[in-house]
C-alpha cells in the first residue's frame, strides 16, 4: 500500500486557483493513505484539507493525522525537524508498503530536513516535489488561507482530468541503497543465486515489501532445485513427459555449475548424464538392448546379434573382453555405437565425454587438482546441450535459460 507522509504548509490545499503541493501529489499518485504531519498553526486548517482531498475525483484516500503536533517555535529549526521527521517517517515505514514525501510544503527547514531524509535515510521511500503553475518563484502570491472552501475548489484549475502534472520525483538514490542492490546483483551476474537471496531478504533498504516478496518467491524454488536436484518451476510446467524434464533439468543444472566454472561438478555430471542420455537413446532405436537388473543396465546377449558379434569383435582387437556380468557404462555405449552407429553425431559426442573421463575419476575417486588446461568447461557444457538434442526436440531458449533468468531479476529490482 502506498502511504503519503506529508507537513502542511501556507499553499496547501489551495493557493492562486491551483492545487498545492500536498493535494498535487495525492492528485498524480493517489496513495491509498495520507498521514499529515501537522503545525500548531496547519492544525487549524485540517477540514479544509480533507475537504479538498476528497474533491479529487473517483478518490477517497484514508485520511490520518499523526498523534504528534510540531510546535510552532520548532518549525524553523532544521536540526529539530530532521530528527522529529525522521522518527516519525521511520516509524511508519516499518508497517507501510511503499513510503512517499512531499518535498514541497511547509517551511524551508522542514523541506530541507524531508530532503536530507530521502537523499541519506536508509529508507525505502520515493519522494516528490511539485513546481508552480508558472514554473518560477512563488514570491507575492497571496495565500488563499481562510477563504471559502467550497469556492476554491470550484475555481481550481488543476482540478480536472486534463490538468498539467507538476510532480518531480526525487530520484537521487542513496548510497546504501545504490551499494545493496549492485551486491545482488553482481551476485546475480555470478549465478550465486543464494547468496543474492540472503541480500534480498536481510536487506529492506534494497526494494520495497512487495518487490522483496517477488523478487524472494522467484529465487526460493530455484535455490532449492539447485540444492536438491528437483525440478526447476519452468522445466516442470513446460510440455515435455517426466522422462524429458528430468533430462533437461539435468542440463540446466549442469550448464548453471560450467556458468560459475565449477569444473569439477561439471567432470563428475556429465558423465553420468551422457549415460543417462545415451540410455534413453538406446530405448527408444534398439529397445531391448539394454536390461535393467537391480535398477543398473545390463547388455541383453539374446537379441541383436549382429551387434553383439561385432562389438566382441572390435572388443578384442582391443585386448578387450565383454563381461555380460558387468553393468554397463559409458566406455562401453560408445563401443556399442561404435558398431552400430559408427557415423553417428552421438557417438562423437559420447567420445569427446569419455575423452575426459580419467580426469573425472582422478577427481570423483581422489583429491588431484584439476588441470583447466586439459579440457574446457564450456566445451563440456556445450556437449551435453547437443546430447540433450539427441534425444528431446527443445527449443534454443532453454540454453539461455540462466540468462534470462538473470535479466528477470534485473527487471525485477529495477524502478
């Protein structure tokens, strides 16, 4: 809910047949509450104002004057306004949504203090000041105080919906404010998506309540598919059957671990989603092939025997046996492609991930320091992309999906 924090002033609500300040912001913003800071002297005028409020049409703002009356020795003291406003402003941001200040009424200390509390407060608040009808000094307007109401919102020019807007939005944004959201963000740039949930979430400064809570609600079941494997939100309302969305989340995770160059988590995913993949492969043209004991696969010796005269073949060229007691792996899927497919653009993309499978053991089984320079993990994840492709018709949005997710969090925190 947006609530309008404002002092009165001498041109409020009414001066020289248009809106004043505060009836001007209510009028362009239309907060849904207005809380007015009164003077002992603007206190006197406080039906006057409701009256003109509630002149705006198609608007009925909640009205609330502040328990707190500023005495009319201190409205000319800066030092005493600031901390006077800042208690006040303060207070209220801790149970409103979305703060705003009028910048423009009431005396030239009491605006300057409204200033410095929007430009160095660690608040959330948006901020505006109006200009006059005529964009210059006000100096010898006379005030309409004590006039009758009724009339002068009659003969008010701004009061109609073709007027001229005259707000000007403060947006000179505080350094705090500025320095919290490059963190989340340049989080955000890194894939550390946890770590920019810990920024949001600890941090009121950054975004308003509700903007939080978005922002918050997006990154919550990311975070948690990251940690626990479970499918990401887009992959498990997309069209694909389970089998596929458990392949492209695969893919997703995988390509998120090369984005923040984490080689090893990349080594030892990838194998098995090769395996995975060429699995599914293997279902779906040569169904059969593989038998499943215990949940691991196994070769089916009974069928397809031309493949399997072949492979023994090719396998003892190699000083090779084939163990049908032995479930199956990789090495061995490429074999079998190998003979099956030996032109096939899945086979080579199976070689290039067995390529790097001594390495993936060293660091899966061992504590040997990676050497970068034996592979690339972009390369990796760019294999994997064209083994998804092997097997599930997916659209090229899916390898940019980090990317656009980022973009949507940058939308997101933006004003």
């Amino acid at each position: 809910m947006q609530t309008l924090i404002s002092c009165v002033g001498d041109t409020d609500p009414i001066r020289n047949y248009h809106d004043g300040p505060l009836l001007h912001i209510a009028r362009g913003v239309r907060p849904e509450k207005i809380v007015l800071i009164h003077s002992e002297r603007s206190r006197e005028k406080h039906e006057e104002l409701v009256q003109a409020l509630m002149s705006i049409s198609d608007y009925q703002p909640e009205i609330v004057v502040d328990k707190r009356t500023i005495s009319n020795n201190d409205i000319f003291l800066f030092d005493k306004m600031f901390e006077t406003l800042s208690g006040i402003i303060q207070e209220y941001a801790k149970k409103e949504e979305e703060i705003i200040l009028n910048l423009t009424s009431a005396t030239p200390q009491i605006i300057s203090a409204m200033f410095s509390i929007n430009r160095i407060g660690e608040l959330n608040v948006r901020a505006y000041q109006v200009a006059t009808p005529n964009y210059s000094s006000n100096e010898g307007v006379l005030h309409n105080n004590g006039q009758d109401m009724q009339k002068l919102i009659a003969e008010n020019k701004d009061n109609k919906e073709d007027y001229t807007n005259r707000l000007i939005e403060d947006k000179a944004e505080k350094f705090q404010q500025l320095l919290v959201r490059k963190t989340f963000l340049d989080l955000i740039n890194m894939y550390d998506y946890e770590g920019a949930f810990q920024i949001s979430s600890s941090n009121k400064l950054m975004l308003s309540k509700n903007k939080r809570k978005a922002v918050n609600k997006t990154l919550e079941p990311l975070i948690s598919s990251i940690k626990t494997q479970n499918l990401i939100p887009e992959v498990q309302f997309s069209d694909f059957n389970f089998e596929q969305q458990t392949i492209l989340n695969a893919y997703l995770l995988i390509s998120l671990q090369a984005r923040r160059d984490l080689n090893s988590e990349v080594l030892i995913r990838v194998k098995n989603f090769a395996e995975f993949i060429t699995e599914l492969y293997f279902d779906n043209n040569y169904p059969g092939l593989i038998v499943r004991k215990n949940e691991l696969p196994y070769l089916n010796p009974e069928d397809y025997g031309n493949i399997m005269q072949d492979l023994q073949l090719n396998l003892k060229k190699a000083n090779k046996e084939l163990n049908l007691e032995r479930y199956l792996s990789l090495p061995i899927y490429a074999e079998i492609l190998r003979v099956a497919e030996p032109k096939s653009h899945l086979l080579k993309l199976v070689d290039k991930v067995n390529g790097v499978n001594s390495i993936r053991n060293q660091v899966a089984h061992g504590f040997i320091p990676i050497d970068t320079k034996q592979f690339k993990i972009r390369d990796l994840s760019e294999t994997c992309w064209q083994l998804l492709k092997e097997t599930i018709d997916v659209d090229e949005q899916w390898k940019t999906f980090f990317e656009n997710k980022n973009h949507e969090f940058k939308n997101m925190v933006s004003y």
